[in-house]
C-alpha cells in the first residue's frame, strides 16, 4: 500500500487505542468464549432428557450433542468472513453491538430451550440447536475485535495488542465453567439459570460497548460488497505470506484442540479423575493461558512476533508430546517400573502448562504478523477469515481426536496426532521467514 494513501483507521495509533476501545474488546472475546466455555460442562446432561424421551440409541444421542457443539464453531467458520469483510464496508463498532446483542438473545433462548418438559423434546432440542446456531454467528466477531487492534495500535505493539485477545480467550475458557456451575447455584438449581446468566452478561456487555466504545474505522463504500464470497476468502489464502500464516494458525488449533477434546476423557482414564476434578483441570488450564498471555505482552516489546511464534510451536511440541509420553507410560506403567502414578499426574500438569504457553505464545504472534501483512483496507476481511479457519481447527481437531483416543487403550494417538501435525508446521516455517524477509527488504526500498 503506498505511503500517500490516506488510511481509513480514525484514531492515531501513535496516541492508543480510543477510550474503552481495548476494554470492549476484551468483554467481546470473553463473551464469545463464554459460549464455548459456559455450556462445556452442562448442556450433555441438559439434552440427556430429551434424549431419552425420545429413546435414541447411544450413538445417535452422542451424535445430537455433537451437533450441538459443533454446530457453533461451524457458524463462526462460515461468518467470520463476512463480518470482517461487513466491518471494512460500515465500520467495526456496528459489527461488535451486533455481535454482543446476538449473544444477549440467543443465550435467554438457551435459557428457555432448557425449561420444557421431557415430553417435548424435539421442540427443547430444536430450539437448543437454533440458541447455538445464533450464538455461534453472533460470536464470529474475534476477526473484527483484532482489526479493531489492528486499527488503533502502530505495527510495533501490535502483537502487544493482540495478545489481550488470548487473555481474553484464556479467561472465558477459565469463567465458564464457573459461571456454569455459579448460575445454576444462584438460580437454585433451575436449568435455565446458566442461559440466563449469559444473557445478563452479554446484556452488561452490551450497555458497556455502547457507552464507552467509538469507531476506529471510518465507512468505506468502496470496501467489497460480496460479503458472502468464498471467491474472496481463497483470494486471502492465495496471498503467499497470509496465507501460509492462515494455514499454521489452522494446524496449531487443530493440533491444540486434539487436547482439549479428549482432555476429560484422558484424565478420567489415566488418573480416575472425578467431574469435578476436571472442573478444577480445565479452570488451570484457563489460567495458565491469561498468565502466558500476560507475559507474552511485554516479552513481544522485545522480541519479534516470528521468534515467539517459533518458540510458541516449540512449546507446544514438547508439551503435548509429553502428555503422550505420559499417557503411555500410564498404560505401560509395568513396565517403566519405578515411577509412580503421582510422579505421572506431576508430568501432565507440567506437559499441558508447557502446551496451553506455547499456544499462548502461537495466537497473537499469527494474527499479528497476519494483520501486518494484510492491506489497512481489508483488515476486517483478513483477519476474519483466519479465525474462520480457527473455527475449522475446532471442528475438526476435536472429531480426529476423538476418533483416536479410541483407537488404542492408552489414548495417546491425539497427542501424536497433534505432536506430527506441529512438526509439519515448523517444517514450513523457514519457507514463511525467506517470504517474509524478502517483503521487509522491499518495503525498505
């Protein structure tokens, strides 16, 4: 892009982002991982009812929640895109009230789904599948809150920037299955209180973003107006540097959702871990991503994003590769005689907060490199479509995973899986920095 052409970005990055803009941001990205995070440990047990009244067998019922659960990724696969590409044409903050009042609607739907009867159960299902679809087009707007950053912050901080993305995603992730089990102790049990407690906080997210937040880009009517263009996303993926960026975004979640999909089931298998246990895993794991994420803010001051994306892959190789090791040395503990089983759980915790680091590391360092890649004009379209391919990591990653726990009584194949999908990513990285050194030396000139 030339250097004369004006940019459609409002604020001066120089000065920070407008006031309450990293906020909103934040509350945005929270909420969306609240959709994720809040409905993880209850919505099985609130569709098994219905499930039984209906007399499916186990696979078909195991089928259903499934959907339920795929289903919002798959929504955030498809929107991504055009929200991004919406919020270059009208601007972000149209996209983000949007996004924030879809959640509001669509979690009270939730709400009420849960509320009837057994004896309705097609109807509860239909409209837990319909509250799910909603929440999942609502929430994909992670591409547009990073244009947002993109907007109002310099090249320099911008991974900085990014990283609040990852807290944000680190504390939903950590929140939501507190706020589960916290609105179903409020509301004294009732189904109902988990949508309800969503809605409210999306609803207070809501009044926030109104108050405080201000656009950062200005309406550009020259922007794309096929908002619905797979023509236009294999364009994205066409650019060589974003769309090598895009692809190892795409393996690292895939490879890092491979653990969070069988994470319950390997802890219960390895360790006999109760639901509550891994209440408590998950809610670690969520922790250690904001304390990475955190860290990861100063650090990115110092080094540049595609050292920190090396080292996050790194990381994230040796972790899950260690809880490989450690899921077959469980199995095989005869014959590894001598260590004990305290010493194994002692690995995993170290294995998996060496994982959740790196892929704390790996997320802002993409979406940065990515955004600076990307045309000022056509951030929102950009960025939207690699968290649209994230949205395909979780899709796929947890349905490979899952198939390949099975496979062998150690449940260590999702780990190798994971561990052979992050080696073929470093293994394509030296490509990147040559692509990457030769744009640098000609902006240069």
């Amino acid at each position: 892009m030339p250097a004369s052409e004006p940019s459609l970005a409002l604020p001066n990055a120089s000065s920070g982002p407008p006031r309450g803009a990293l906020l909103v941001i934040f509350l945005t990205v929270f909420i969306d991982l609240l959709g994720f995070g809040i409905v993880l440990p209850v919505m099985p047990r609130q569709a098994e009812p219905y499930l039984q009244s209906l007399g499916l067998s186990p696979l078909a019922s195991g089928a259903v929640i499934g959907l339920l659960f795929s289903v919002f990724s798959l929504m955030q696969f498809v929107f991504s895109p055009i929200w991004g590409r919406v919020s270059d044409r009208f601007g972000r903050r149209p996209i983000l009230l949007l996004s924030l009042s879809g959640s509001v609607v669509f979690y009270a739907l939730y709400g009420y789904a849960v509320t009837f009867p057994a004896e309705r159960a097609t109807l509860a299902l239909g409209l837990m599948l319909l509250s799910r679809i909603g929440a999942g087009i609502a929430g994909a707007s992670v591409g547009t809150a990073a244009a947002v950053i993109a907007d109002c912050t310099t090249p320099d901080k911008r991974a900085r920037g990014m990283a609040l993305i990852g807290i944000a995603f680190g504390a939903g992730f950590t929140l939501g299955p507190l706020i589960a089990y916290f609105g179903l102790t409020v509301f004294q049990q009732k189904p109902w209180g988990v949508g309800a407690l969503a809605s409210l906080l999306s609803l207070a997210a809501l009044l926030f973003a109104m108050a405080v937040f201000r656009e950062t880009r200005r309406p550009n009517a020259k922007s794309a107006k096929d908002f619905f263009s797979v023509t236009r996303s294999l364009a994205v993926m066409a650019m060589p540097t974003i769309g090598a960026l895009v692809l190892t975004y795409f393996l690292s979640i895939f490879a890092f959702a491979n653990f969070e999909a069988t994470l319950a089931r390997f802890t219960e298998k390895a360790f006999g871990m109760t639901n509550n246990d891994n209440f408590l895993v998950f809610a670690s794991i969520g922790a250690v991503l904001m304390v990475a994420g955190g860290l990861y803010r100063p650090l990115s001051q110092r080094l540049p994003e595609t050292r920190l994306l090396a080292v996050g892959l790194w990381l994230m190789i040796v972790g899950l590769g260690g809880l490989g090791v450690v899921a077959w040395g469980v199995y095989a503990e005869q014959i590894v005689g001598g260590i004990t089983l305290p010493a194994f759980k002692l690995a995993f915790y170290v294995a998996s907060a060496l994982a959740v680091c790196g892929f704390a590391f790996v997320n802002p360092s993409v979406s940065a490199l990515i955004s600076k890649q990307a045309d000022p004009e056509r951030q929102g379209e950009v960025l939207g479509v690699n968290q649209s391919f994230a949205s395909l990591g979780r899709i796929s990653g947890p349905l490979v995973g899952s198939i390949l726990f099975g496979v062998h009584a150690s449940g260590a194949l999702p780990f190798v899986a994971a561990v052979v999908t992050l080696g073929l990513v470093v293994t394509l990285l030296p490509r990147f920095w040559q692509r990457h050194a030769s744009g640098a030396a000609q902006e240069a000139r």
